[in-house]
C-alpha cells in the first residue's frame, strides 16, 4: 500500500474521533500544542505525522495510539482475506 493511501485513512480516523469527541480542529491543535492547520493537514492525508505527534493526538483524544490506526488495520485485512 503506498503511502498516500495509509496517511488518508489515519486521517479519517483522526477526524472520526474528533468530531465524536465534539472537538474542533483548534481545539485538538490546542492540547497537542500543534498548528491548527497541521491538524488539517494530517486529517486530510497531505502530512506524515512522527510517532511523537500520533502519541499526543491520541492522549488529547483519550485512546490508545493504535487506535488511530484502526481503519488501516480494517483495511489491511479486508485486502489479506
């Protein structure tokens, strides 16, 4: 799987969890000390985000880190089966 593909679909669960969590994009960028406009560029796939920056994402969100993969995982498998 290329890359584009990966960083879209841990975009979308950023921006799934958020929005369930009732919190803006400046409101995540906030507690994880980052740009509002990273945050934009992660949910839409166009930034690699480091592991350090997936780990306060995921603590700002209140999940484990791995569950900002859980669509790719799904993914990933639906292609293996």
């Amino acid at each position: 799987m290329a890359a584009a593909p990966v960083l879209t679909l841990i975009g979308q669960t950023l921006r799934e969890m958020r929005t369930e969590r009732g919190m803006t994009q400046q409101q995540l960028a906030d507690l994880c000390e980052l740009h509002r406009t990273f945050i934009i560029s992660i949910e839409k796939g166009r930034q690699n985000a480091s592991a350090l920056t997936l780990i306060r994402l995921a603590a700002a969100l209140g999940v484990l880190p791995a569950e900002l993969f859980r669509a790719f995982t799904k993914h990933v498998m639906r292609s293996v089966s």
